[in-house]
C-alpha cells in the first residue's frame, strides 16, 4: 500500500498515466523511433466537422488558425471582447503544442469579436461565415492530423508500412492519452482524494474534470485487459458492440456471427466509462471490468459520483494514411474519429513513449 496526498492506495503509479501499463497492439513489429512536437508546426490538426456553415443564420462561424494557445485561449479572448463564455460555440478542444484549425461561433450580433482573434499572437482567422445553429462539443466528424517524426531509424519506412497496414486491419486501440490528465499528471489521483471526502481545491469545474478523468483511466485500464486477455478484435456475449459506420449499438447474443463482423472492422466492443446510470455488464466482460474497479478499490458508492456515464468503443479505424519522406524523418498523415487521439497511433509508430 502506498500513501498519496494522505490518502492510503493499493499502487500510486498505477493512478498516473504511463504509456508501459497499456500495451499497444504492434509491439511484435520494430518500431521507426524519432521525435515529435520537435516545433510546434511538426503537428498540425485540422478538424473535420459534420457540416461546414452555409453563409446564413443568426450565429457568426471563424474557421482559425492557431498556434502554442488552447481553444480556452481563444474562449477568453471573446470574453474580454464581452462575448459571454456561454454563447462561445467549439465543437472540440485542440491542443496547445501543435498548429490546429478549428470552428468557432458567437451569436450574430457579437461577430465583429471573432475578427479580433487576429490580434492575438498565434492566431489567424481563415474565414468568416454564418450558420443557423451555435456550434456545439459533438459537432465533429474528426480530425486530421499531419506529424513531422524527426530522427527515425534510417530504415523508418520499411518499418512503418507494416505497423499502419496493421493498424488499418486491426484497429487503433482507442485509449485516453495523456493530455486526458493533466499537465502533471495527477487528475486521476485528485479524484481519487475526492472519493476518499478530500478537501480538493479547484472548485465544481476541475472536480467534474478530476472525476472525468478517473473514468477515463479506468477505461484504458479495461482495454489493457480485453488486450492482454486476447479479446481486442472479439466481441463476447454480453458485450455491448458499436458499428464503425453508423456509431449504432447493440448487446450480442449470436457471438460466433458478430466475431466475424468485429474481425472484418466492421463493428467492435463499446467499454463502459462509469456512472451512475450505466446499466451493468454482464458475463465475462462485467467481471473483466469489476477487475478492474476492484484493483482501485472504485465502490459502486464510487461510481454513482463520476458522473451519468456512458459508453466508449474500444478502437477505432484508422483512414486517409500517407508517409512522406522529409529532409529530417518523415511526415506521417491519417483521419481519427471525434475523440481519438493522434498519440495513440504515434505511440504503435515511434515507441516507446510519446506526449
């Protein structure tokens, strides 16, 4: 037993992410090596939305550009321009080191605002439209991602060809990455402290985050076991499975005929992210996930304060690759849905670690 912050836990480096307790499916393939996020522009994120603006409607659309800020950067900027943070539309949040593109909408009388995200250092606004609905978190189809990997093994593509042709066959496990929690690392302790009656400074906002981020670890930690226990590319009864073209769900019960599906990438099992109105698994992938709540000591007292809970599909297809040669390593591009993260794929790329 180890002793955190006060308070008393079977394992603290098991509360902290670290990319050596998840196992990544390409680990039999030797790796490129290299660096990332070298310079910010070695990672560029465009997002794919689910629709582009029209030109009319009572919410002002800017497509911007930015560079070293967060999308909370650019959140509050608007607000000092007196657009209130609640009529600021995202449909997702982009990272801080890389170049990112991204949506944002204001209401329609507050759209001289957005042509002042030009003001600030890093920013440049693309475009200028109009819509009939704010921008909304969901309002993503994906994102596509363009990484320089600088220094790579001098063999980098014969190496990296056979990893993505495995990963388009198989599937990118669809873990939370790092900036899931925190920049030090201690999300998932602070909810544990929150749990245990801690006073946790931060106020409602982070402890919903903290607590987000706890279900977040204990879904990778349920995939690291499906992975370990050989099941990654099954589905089993009493599974619920998520089709990868329309995002539908259902629970199995003919498991010889959804095996087959699963094994072509047509659908894979969706892992539950705790709460307390997730209805309970059953058969072997509930005691595969009690496991996993039992090596945290997470009650079902617990689990009714993470939030309502919901459910999370276990990997992901990977679209739209491309390797090019640079003078310094290669450029390595690919589509993820809404939600994955691009570290996943880099981590199976580069190894062993990667932020």
């Amino acid at each position: 037993m180890f002793d955190i912050y006060g308070v008393s836990l079977k394992g603290k480096e098991d509360l902290l992410f670290d990319w050596s307790h998840l196992p990544p499916i390409a680990s039999h393939l030797p790796s490129t090596g290299g660096e990332i996020r070298s310079r910010l522009e070695d990672f560029v994120v465009t997002e794919i939305p689910k629709y582009v603006p029209n030109g009319q409607g009572p919410h002002a659309y800017a497509f911007v550009e930015k560079r070293g800020l967060t999308t909370d950067d650019l959140v509050s900027h608007l607000r000092s321009e007196g657009v209130s943070t609640k009529d600021v539309g995202v449909a997702g949040r982009k990272d801080k080191y890389a170049v990112t593109r991204q949506w944002i909408s204001v209401p329609g009388d507050s759209e001289h605002a957005l042509g002042t995200l030009d003001d600030l250092d890093g920013v440049t606004v693309l475009e200028i439209s109009r819509h009939q609905n704010k921008l909304r978190i969901g309002h993503l189809a994906g994102n596509r991602f363009r990484i320089l990997v600088r220094s790579p093994v001098n063999d980098w593509q014969t190496r990296a060809e056979p990893i993505l042709k495995y990963l388009t066959q198989r599937g990118l496990p669809n873990y939370f990455g790092p900036q899931r929690f925190g920049h030090f690392n201690s999300n998932v302790v602070d909810a544990m402290r929150l749990l245990r009656g801690d006073n946790v400074p931060g106020g409602r906002r982070l402890h919903t985050l903290f607590l987000s981020a706890l279900q977040s670890h204990l879904f990778n930690w349920i995939l690291k076991s499906r992975i370990e226990s050989g099941f990654y590319e099954q589905v089993l009864e009493g599974d619920r499975a998520q089709k990868h073209d329309t995002g539908g769900m259902f629970l199995v019960n003919e498991v010889a005929k959804e095996c087959e599906r699963a094994a072509k990438l047509e659908i894979s099992a969706a892992l539950p992210l705790y709460g307390r109105k997730l209805r309970s698994v059953a058969g072997k992938p509930g005691r595969l996930g009690q496991e996993i709540l039992n090596h945290f000591g997470i009650s079902q007292a617990d689990i009714r304060l993470l939030g309502l809970g919901t459910w999370r599909i276990s990997r992901v297809r990977v679209n739209d690759l491309s390797l090019q040669e640079e003078a310094d390593g290669y450029t390595v591009g690919f589509t993820l849905p809404s939600g994955s993260y691009a570290t996943c794929l880099l981590r199976e790329l580069v190894r062993p670690d990667v932020r």
